[in-house]
C-alpha cells in the first residue's frame, strides 16, 4: 500500500501530460500531414518561412510555387504551413 501511494502522484502526473501536452500535439501533427497531402495545384499557400504563393507544380516530395512578382521557387512539400485559398474544383458537366 506504501509503494502505491509514492507511486501515484508520477502516474497522475503522466496521465495529465499526456492529455494536455502530447495529445494535443499529435493530433496537430496528424492535421498538418492531412493537410499538405491534399495539397493540388492552384492551391494559395504560406510557408513556414512566411512566403505566400500560388502551387505552379506538385509531386510528391516537392512543390513549386509562383510568388505574386511571377517568380517560382521549390520547397519541400513539408515546409507548407496552411492552405490560404483552396483551389476551385473542377466539375465535368455532361
């Protein structure tokens, strides 16, 4: 019965942790790989560098993306930050 009492206070301090730090982290990690895998040409994005730009070109490790002075650059697809606008689909109509 001692040891118990010596040892919950590290189990509550774990269990607290984990669902006010690692948790929370997780779950935005898992956010930011769904979002730059649904990454599609057209798409305004940020970087995590702070440029913001329109995706000329994708594959699947990297994008290029045009700036609004024309120029484009490649980044990692890694360093997109967030989606600013989403590309319109495009819808067939028969």
């Amino acid at each position: 019965m001692g040891n118990l009492t010596q040892i919950l206070p590290l189990i509550l301090m774990f269990v607290l942790f984990y669902f006010l730090l690692i948790r929370p982290q997780q779950k935005r990690q898992k956010a930011t790989r769904n979002m730059q895998s649904s990454l599609k040409k057209g798409d305004k994005v940020a970087t995590i560098g702070g440029m913001h730009g329109t995706i000329d070109a994708i594959d699947e490790l990297q994008i290029v993306i045009k700036s609004p002075d024309g120029s484009k650059l490649t980044f990692d697809r890694a360093a997109i930050r967030e989606i600013t606008e989403s590309a319109p689909n495009k819808e067939v109509t028969v």
